[in-house]
C-alpha cells in the first residue's frame, strides 16, 4: 500500500487531521470529491467560538485546545488567514457560558458602556477569527510540506478507502450520512451576506437559542464585512434567498446603522454537517482496517478542529499500530 493513512474529506476538519497525520509521519492521503474551496469550509464565518456542538465537555476541551493553536498561527496572519480581533456576544455572561469561558484568556463580562445597544449584558473577548480561504491554503501547503497528497475523486465507500490504506479517516461531514450510514447527521443551512465595510474592525454576534433559525453575527474579514445568518435544520437547498439577505442585513444594521446602503459584494449558503454529538470513535472495517470517525461538527468545526483532530490522529496512530 502507497498511504498509510486515507483521510476522507478536504474540509477544515480533514485537513486538519491529515496535516497532523503527517507531521507525525505517516504517509497521507486525502480523497475529497471536491476541492477545499468548494466545502462548507471555505464559505464559514471562522470565528472561534463553540456554536451549537456537543458533549459539552469534551467540546470544551477540543475547543481550548484548538484556541492556542490559532493564537498561535495569528502571529503569521499574512501566510496563515488568522488574525485576533476583539469583540463581543451580546446576551450572555461569563457564567452563563459555563466553565470554559474561564479559562479563555482575556474573556469577560461587559461593562454597562461596552454593552451593545439593545442588550442587558454581553461578553468581550480577542479572539482567532479565520480568512477560510487562506487558512484552508495554508493547510494544504503544510499539509504538502508534510509529504502528504490531496487526490479528486468520489468515495463511494469507505470499504474503498480501506482496501488502499490500513488505516481510514472519516471526516466526510454530510456525506458521512452515507458513507456511515448514519441517519443523525442533517444539514444546518447558514446564509450570509458579504458587503463592504463601512469602518468595522470588530466582531459581533448575538447568543440565541439553539432552535433558533435565525442568527446574528458581524466578522470584519479583509475581503469584506459577513453579515449573518440562519441556521435552517434539515434544510439542503444552497440557493441564497433574497428575503433572508434583506432581513439578516436589516438585523445588522440594527448593531451597526452605517450598514444601511453598503454595497453587497457577496452571498453565500453552506450547508453545516451537524449531529446530536460529535461522532470521535474507532472501529474497523470488514477486511479489517482501522476506521476513525471524525465528524459532526456542525458550525463549530473550526473552533474543535485541532483538537478533534489530535484525539483522531492518537486514535490512529495506537489502534493502528
């Protein structure tokens, strides 16, 4: 066998685990049916933020985790496409946000002045925010510089994948729902609208419920400022909506009146591989090769994606052995 290791899927989080792979070593390969600018990736916000994503516990430490990794690739925010920025998430407290928030470095309550108009409270924090395209490049470069390959072609099993490597990664996201049979994973639709920016240089989101479809949140980005969103369960179409755009603007414009009239440069839908809980677990395929579930991750693949991927690359690498 040429690999060592086949990692399905070119998203965030099989880049991620594929760059970690061969960093260790190993000899990897990804098999994608689309490029890494055509996958949900590369149209997110890429706000680190844990968003709708669960165990709880375990997303927190996969969330921690990756968080000193992206603080760390900020200090190359030219080559990498991460930057810190400040901002806020109104509706919220630290302690509402539980015992992960705590140990964010610099993140804290809002005072009265800093609260945005419109909330009773909010949280303030600098946080990585990611150019997916250019973080999505960097990983393919250091996935390269690494030895590994990335190869087009459709995965019609992952009993396919296991007859070309010992061991197989699944970070499939939607399509694990039939490369796993797996009946829990549904699509989250996002709609966001890219206009230019009229002077906003920090982020901005707003809590809401879990069930909600509609969203808010403002990332200064350096091709524009994203203006979001939905979160439609269930929903496949990535056809924009004219209606969504105008209402989702409206809702920003509300935090920042200087929206009123911006250009729009940009719509985009991606569709968000969710699950009840993120699938991370072993097994084996029927002729025998290793297999590593990595994906659910709904809208917090960023924000997990290092640390989801360092728990996958441990399962492989021992089981595997």
């Amino acid at each position: 066998m040429a690999s060592d290791v086949i990692v399905v899927g070119s998203g965030v989080i099989g880049l991620t685990t594929a760059v970690l792979l061969a960093e260790r070593g190993a000899r990897v390969e990804v098999w994608t049916r689309e490029t890494a600018a055509q996958t949900t990736s590369a149209v997110a916000g890429g706000l680190w933020w844990p968003y709708r994503i669960e165990p709880a516990d375990a997303v927190a430490e996969w969330s921690l985790a990756t968080l000193a990794v992206l603080t760390e690739l900020a200090r190359r925010p030219e080559e990498t496409g991460i930057r810190l920025v400040d901002g806020a998430e109104a509706g919220t407290s630290v302690r509402e946000l539980g015992a992960w928030a705590r140990r964010v470095p610099g993140l804290r309550d809002a005072a009265p002045k800093e609260t945005p108009r419109g909330w009773d409270r909010a949280v303030r924090a600098r946080l990585p925010l990611a150019d997916m395209p250019v973080f999505l490049g960097h990983l393919q470069r250091r996935l390269g510089a690494a030895g590994g390959t990335v190869t087009l072609r459709p995965v019609n099993s992952l009993a396919d994948a296991g007859r070309a490597a010992p061991v197989v990664v699944n970070c499939s996201g939607l399509g694990a729902g039939h490369l796993a049979a797996d009946p829990h994973v549904h699509p989250v639709q996002g709609q966001l609208v890219v206009v230019e920016n009229p002077g906003v240089t920090e982020w901005f989101a707003a809590a809401a419920d879990d069930r909600a479809a509609d969203t808010l949140y403002v990332l200064p980005q350096p091709y524009g400022l994203v203006l979001g969103g939905t979160a439609r369960a269930h929903v496949w179409d990535r056809t924009p909506s004219p209606a969504v755009a105008q209402a989702l603007i409206a809702r920003c414009a509300r935090v920042h009146p200087g929206l009123t009239g911006s250009r729009v440069l940009a719509h985009r839908v991606g569709l968000r591989p969710a699950r009840h809980r993120v699938r991370l677990e072993a097994g084996r395929l029927p002729g025998g090769a290793l297999l590593v579930h990595n994906y659910g991750h709904g809208g917090a693949g960023v924000t997990v994606s290092w640390g989801c991927a360092r728990e996958a690359v441990a399962l492989a690498l021992t089981e595997g052995a």
